[in-house]
C-alpha cells in the first residue's frame, strides 16, 4: 500500500521539462507528433508520405498493405529510424499470431535494433498521442 501512494504521488508530481537539445544541423529524417510551432519549418523528410502512409494501414489493422508503405520509406531514407521502426512493428504484428520466434519476428528484431542504433531517442507516434492528451487535463 505504502509502495503504490508512493508510486502515485510521484506519477502526478509536475514534471520539469527535459533541457532544450541544440539545433540540428540537418532536418531530421524520422517522423514524430510534434507540433508544427514547436520547430521552425524544414522541408519534408524523404520517406515521410509512405510513413503517412504506412501509418494509415497499420491503424486499420491492414498490416501487409502497412510493410509496404514502410518498405518504401525505408527505400527512400535508409537512415530513417521511423521507417525501420514501424516496419519492424510491422514484421511483428505480421509474425504475432505464432507465440514461438519465426522469420517475421527475427526480422522485426533486426529492425528494431537499426531503428535504435539510426536514433536511440526515437520514440513512436503512437506513444507521444496520449501523453499530449492527458497533459492539459
């Protein structure tokens, strides 16, 4: 009991927001929910339409329409760690019906770890949605 007020009050302590990165001297080629005031304008990532793209099929569950859009990202921005990331996700939902390790999942595997090393602060879309959400209330 005294472990979950603690926990509790910890989660609703206000949080200090994390230091300002320095400027990138390049555009960033992944693609992340941040608000368009939030950064000054660059031109478009390559790959961003099929990430678009790929995201609309995998919310809609259509997961092979999903690996496509995404293996076309990645074809456009090799160094893109959203394009290896959502595809790896791909090859995972794709490989999720079997609970033991199977091709799909080795793949995903190796994707994850390229999207990782590409960019270690990558964070999906998906996860930044609800935390904007809650924030204000």
């Amino acid at each position: 009991m005294l472990l979950a007020s603690v926990l509790l009050s910890a989660a609703l302590l206000p949080q200090a927001p994390p230091p300002a990165a320095p400027a990138p001297q390049e555009a960033p080629s992944t693609s992340r929910a941040v608000k368009s005031t939030d950064l000054p304008p660059t031109p478009p990532a390559a790959g961003t339409p099929y990430i678009d793209a790929g995201l609309a099929a995998f919310h809609k569950r259509r997961f092979a329409a999903a690996r496509a859009d995404f293996e076309k990202a990645v074809a456009a921005d090799p160094q893109s760690a959203a394009a290896a990331f959502y595809l790896g996700y791909t090859y995972y939902k794709l490989g999720e019906p079997s609970r033991r390790m199977n091709a799909d999942k080795e793949k995903a595997k190796e994707l994850f770890a390229k999207a990782f090393t590409l960019d270690p602060t990558f964070q999906p879309v998906w996860g930044q949605g609800k935390k904007q959400e809650g924030a204000g209330q």
